[in-house]
C-alpha cells in the first residue's frame, strides 16, 4: 500500500510540474489551436457524401485531433462519453466484459448505434459492441458524430446514429513513438512507421500495446457489498495489442484507393478470476477505390472482412461442500466459443448536378455474418451441467438513394434519403442439453424482413451564422446473434436466446438550431424516438411460469430457474425524448470553455413482459452535464479542467435500486518541448470520488464503482 501511495505521490508530483512548466513558460503569446468545430471549415464524411458540417440536417458534433489531446480521459470511449447524447458510464471499456463494450445514444440502447473506423463498420458482428480497442488514441485523428436515425444511409445499427472515427494518414516518410503510464499498473505503448514509397504508394504501419492491472470492477456499496466480492476475486486485468498497415494508393490519375490489414488480442479478467480469462483474436482486411468519372461525378467501390475468435470463461466461487471441494473455492462455472466472421462490400455513385437538384447519390451494398456459440455449463468439480450451441448467419442487401437540393429563392437546404433493406436469417442448428445429455432441438424456421427506411432533412439559413434544422425519419435494427444463438447460466440462473426474433422500426423528429460566431459555436436540438417491436432482454416472472419451465427443461431444472432467468423479446415498445446542448467560446487568446447538456428520458411505453411502463428505463440517467476550461499560457501549452455530472438512475427497470447522481472533476496538461517533442500528465477522478455508476443494461442486480483516481503520464517523439 506504502509503494503505491508513493508512486501516486510521485505522478501526482509530475503532473504539477508540467502544469507550472506550462505555466511559468514566457515564449510568445498566441491563439489558441483552432478547433476547427466552426461548423463551415468541416467537412463530414460519415454521410457518405462528403456534406460540409454546417449543412448537415441532423445534430452533428466533430471531435478534432485538437479538442482530442485536451481531454483528460485516455481511451476513445471515456472521450465520447461527455459528448451530449452519448450515454456511457464511468467505466472505461477495459474494466468491463468483452460483451459490455457498447455504446448507447439518445437512450435507445446497446448495439443501436452504428461505429465506423475510416468510413468502414467496426461494430462486432456477433454482439453488435464496440471493440475500442481496435482504435488507440495515437492513431486517431478525429471523430465526427451523426445523431439520429441514419439508417437511409447506413442500414443496420443506424438509429442512433454513426460515429465515424478516422485515423491518421501518412506524412512525409516520418515515425512516431508515444508512451505513458499511470496508476493500477496501467501502461500504454505505441509506435508508427510512415513511408512515401513512391508518388503514386503511401504506407502507414502501426503496433501498440496498452496494460493494466486494473482496479476492482466489483463494487462494494450497497446493496451487493460485503457479499458482491468473493473468494478468488482480484482485480479485472486487461491486456491488448493492435499491428495495423494502412497503404494509399493511385493507379491513375482519375482514381485513387486504399487498403488496410490489421490484427488484434485482447484478454481480460472481467469477472475479476484470475483464472477465468477472456481472450478475443481478431483478423481483418479492407480496402477500397474512388474513380472519378468527370469534373462532377465519381464511383467509390468498398470491401471489409473480419474473423474473429472469441472464447469466454466465467468464474464463480462455490457456496456449498461438494465431492470434497470445502466451500468458498473459485471454480470456472461456464465457458464459451464464439467464432465468427462478416464480409461485406458496398458501391456508390455520386453526382453533381446544377437546377433544383444539387446532387444524387445511389450506392448498394451486402454483409453476410456467419457464426456460432457454444456455452458449457460446469459445476465447482468440473462436471458439465449444461451445453447450449446455435449456429446461423444472417444477411443485409441494402439499396440507396438520396437527393440534395438548395432553393434559390429561399436559403432553404433540403436532403431526402431512402434505403430499402433487405435481411435474413438461417439458424440450422439450435439445441439446448441439460443433466441427461441428450440434445432438445429447435425447429427455427427462416426468418426475413424487407423495410423501406427514409429520411426528409430541412436546413434554413437565418443569416450566415446561424441555422434552424429539422428532420424526420425510419430507421431498421436487427437482433444480433447474441440475442439469437447464445443461450448461457448456471444453477438456477439463465439467460435465453431466442433466435425467433425479427428486427425493430424506429421513428423518430429531431428539431434544432446553430449559431455559431467567430470565437465559437452553440447546438440546441430536441428529439422525439419511438421503436416498435424493441428487442429486451426481461426476468421471466411468475406469470410466465409455463414459458420458464419449457425454457429451464431444456438445461435439465424444469421448475428451478424460474425466478432468475430472463428470454429476448420483440413484446415491447420504447420511447425516448430528449434535450441536448453542446457551446464552445474561445474567450481570447489564453482561455477556451467548453459546456454540455443532455436530457433523456426513455420508457417503455408498452410491453408484454412483466417489466412496468412509464418508468424510467434502467441505464438512462435522465441528466448529464458537463463542462470544462482549457488556459493557453503560451502556443506550446494548455492546461484543461473538466467536470462531469451525471444525474440519478437505476439499476433496473423496475426502479427499486437507485444509483445516486455524482460529479467527477478531471484535468490535463499538454506542453510541447520541442516541434516533434511533447509531454502530458493527466488526472481523471482527480478528488478521487468514491461512487458508484449506472449500468449498460435493464437487468443488473448488483452495483457498479466507477473510475478512481488514476494519473498517467506521457510523451510522442516524431522523428
């Protein structure tokens, strides 16, 4: 304990000493970095048209490699969780389990939202998560954030919206190398090697390794606590690495294209057993051209392929002598194989016109996901209580189109997008052994759906600063084989798949408003969403007595799991409403602030479950503010405070575990020795709050600590 009270004594000591090595420092006084979130200098990607920021229908926020490096927080999640809208907690994505890592927008829920890495899907084909891993903070260059449905250009995962996060690019043949280390053992290394081959060939190869020991993931506040910590547990460790090459090419002088490879590891300790790993390997290839046609007109062709290996061991700790194993011994009381893969393609045509139209845009693409799951229920002698397997695929054909238009007469700016969507899924094998060993087969009948999702996007131009919008859309989300094929539990706890399950509709409005000015910009935007058949994930109840006992027959307790085991339905409709405000002001030439503000309130507004209705959906703290100051002593220095506070929630939909509202304040200071030289030191939790935070799902039973203190430093070399 002694020699960790000194090594924060020691970070703690570094942090303060770049803060007044930034600020004591007397170089010339100049502005600033320039944010470049003044909504005409951006051009947004992720709406697959290249549509500048100020003319984009829908609340957009744009996180540059500026606003990037001043933040406190050390891994893209934590970064994107004070973006308003965002809903994550305040566990970083390497504290929690593999299949946890997702993110929810506008309260509409886990694996809702689509995430793209250089315009291509990053999204777990099996789970639907999140793998931030995949995108270490050195390699990221910017974010741009789409809300709302964009499902009329993306498909599936878009009611949310798109996070697109982009990646550095070759510069000038040079490498980079960047460090840190903080508390909990917690460590990070990168390293990128650029080369201009030729003119026409651009490479980028890059490796990185991050570390930690992690801090107790299991929290020990009521009411779970002292009980919630077993025998065995330790902290939830985490180890992963990346080797990526990124080419850049141009065969002729009318097209240009791209490739990238790339393989990744991650293991973890999530359920805190030191011999209960968590081991992900994943394999992936894209590539992609863009061929103009003429001076207006141009083709983009693109590929993807990912394979991954995911294989998962819970563990437990026995509660009760058996064969000879004394109480109280940790034993690993499940495991699970999921391999899988998705390989997709996707072509788009792109014309700019002159008259009422301003541009069309038409594109198509397919994905096929294909995998299985296999979940061996064991007891705390080994022996296999339970195997659950499925097997399946599923498939996305996708058309598009969308139109652009400007009036002449009015400053009125409209965009109109369709997307037919058409998916499938096979599951051919579905069967559930129990204690007899002998396999219940499922008869599972195909499943497909076909769905027209459009968009209608106004944009009215009050003056050159500012701008009312409003948008209306449908928006299409299939249930992930997660929810299909992966049944899994113990004792007299489960949780079942249901692969019967067809895909949910959301509708939805948005309405707002930017104004922006020379020092800054202010988003206003309220939103009203509705899903229809929303896929849930409910404890089966006592009314349900006969559902449970078919259920828990198959895993061989046709009476015994009834009251902890829960079933994926379509039974229920969702709605969520909300507020979100997003200012930035750079106040003169030494102080920058930042403020963010986002209401959510997301019920169920009907249901077949014995969940209730019009009660605040588990998960969803109806607020969350933030808010932060960045002071420029000097070009080379920036010294940046935020706070965050996040309002009360539950646990459960059932609202009977509250979780208290809290604030955490963070700080960071960036000083730039030389031109290709830089050092930070960064807090977060920097009063070290004990808290706990809200959960990512409707059904947790126990609580959740949020983040500790944890300081790290840091450097990057370019040479």
């Amino acid at each position: 304990m002694q020699l960790k009270q000194k090594k924060i004594s020691e970070c703690i000591g570094l942090f303060c000493g770049l803060a007044m090595l930034a600020i004591n420092s007397q170089a010339q006084i100049a502005p600033p970095p320039d944010y470049d979130q003044k909504l005409k200098n951006v051009t947004v990607t992720a709406t697959r048209s290249g549509t500048p920021l100020d003319e984009i229908p829908l609340n957009t926020t744009v996180l540059t490699k500026e606003a990037l490096e001043v933040a406190p927080d050390q891994s893209i999640d934590q970064i994107l969780k004070n973006v308003p809208g965002v809903i994550l907690n305040d566990t970083p994505y390497y504290q929690k389990d593999p299949t946890g890592q997702s993110i929810n927008v506008r309260g509409l829920g886990n694996a809702r939202t689509l995430v793209l890495i250089d315009g291509l899907p990053a999204n777990d084909a099996f789970y639907g998560t999140v793998q931030w891993n995949l995108v270490p903070m050195s390699s990221i260059d910017s974010v741009e954030f789409i809300r709302g449905g964009v499902s009329s250009l993306w498909g599936n995962y878009g009611m949310g919206g798109v996070i697109n996060i982009k990646t550095k690019t070759p510069v000038n043949s040079q490498q980079d190398v960047s460090a840190s280390i903080g508390t909990f053992g917690t460590g990070n290394v990168s390293a990128s090697k650029d080369l201009m081959a030729t003119e026409a060939l651009q490479l980028r190869f890059s490796a990185d390794y991050f570390g930690t020991d992690g801090y107790q993931n299991i929290a020990t506040i009521s009411p779970a606590s002292p009980n919630s910590i077993k025998n065995g547990q330790g902290n939830a460790a985490s180890h992963n690495s990346n080797f990526r090459l990124q080419g850049y090419f141009k065969p002729t002088q009318d097209t240009s294209g791209f490739f990238r490879v790339g393989y990744h590891t991650m293991s973890d300790l999530s359920s805190g057993y030191a011999f209960a790993t968590n081991i992900t390997q994943e394999t992936d290839v894209a590539g992609g051209t863009t061929t103009r046609l003429d001076d207006k007109s141009k083709v983009d062709v693109n590929f993807f392929y990912e394979n991954t290996g995911f294989n998962k061991q819970n563990g437990s700790t026995s509660t009760t002598r058996s064969n000879g194993v004394p109480a109280n011994t940790p034993y690993i009381n499940a495991n699970y194989k999921d391999p899988y893969s998705t390989v997709g393609a996707s072509a788009q045509y792109t014309q700019e016109l002159t008259g009422l139209v301003d541009q069309f845009v038409a594109g198509v693409d397919a994905r096929n996901i294909a995998g299985s799951n296999q979940t061996n229920n064991l007891n705390n002698i080994g022996g296999v209580t339970a195997v659950n397997y499925g097997k399946g695929q599923q498939n996305f054909y996708g058309l598009l189109g969308q139109l652009k238009s400007k009036a002449e007469s009015i400053p009125l700016e409209a965009t109109l997008a369709a997307r037919l969507d058409q998916w499938n899924s096979q599951t051919p094998s579905s069967y559930n052994a129990g204690l007899n060993g002998i396999p219940v087969y499922q008869n599972i009948s195909n499943q497909s759906k076909t769905q027209l999702s459009p968009t209608l996007g106004l944009l009215y131009k009050l003056n050159k600063d500012w701008d009312l919008r409003s948008a209306a859309y449908q928006a299409f989300h299939a249930p992930g084989m997660n929810n299909t094929l992966r049944s899994y539990g113990s004792g007299n706890g489960y949780s079942f798949a249901n692969p019967n399950l067809t895909p949910e509709t959301m509708t939805g409005y948005e309405v707002g408003t930017d104004y922006r000015w020379r020092g800054g910009f202010a988003q206003l935007t309220a939103f009203n969403n509705y899903i229809q058949n929303a896929i849930v994930s409910y404890k089966i109840g006592p009314s349900q007595q006969s559902l449970a006992n078919s259920l828990c027959a198959t895993v061989g307790n046709p009476s015994g799991c009834a009251t902890n085991s829960s079933y994926y339905t379509n039974n229920q409709s969702l709605l969520s409403q909300g507020i979100e405000f997003q200012f930035h002001h750079d106040i003169n030439a030494h102080w920058a602030t930042d403020t963010n503000y986002a209401f959510t309130s997301t019920k169920l507004t009907w249901t077949a479950t014995t969940d209730p209705v019009g009660k605040q959906v588990a998960g969803v703290p109806q607020n969350i503010l933030g808010g932060g100051i960045t002071y420029y002593p000097v070009p080379q220095a920036s010294l940046t405070a935020t706070v965050r506070y996040v309002g009360s929630s539950w646990l459960d939909n059932s609202n009977t575990l509250p979780v208290p509202s809290y604030a955490v304040v963070g700080l960071r200071a960036n000083y730039e020795v030389t031109k290709n030289a830089t050092v930070f030191a960064s807090a977060v939790n920097l009063f070290n709050r004990q808290y706990i935070t809200f959960g990512t799902g409707s059904s947790n039973t126990s609580y959740i600590q949020g983040m500790p203190q944890s300081i790290s430093v840091g450097g990057r070399i370019i040479f």
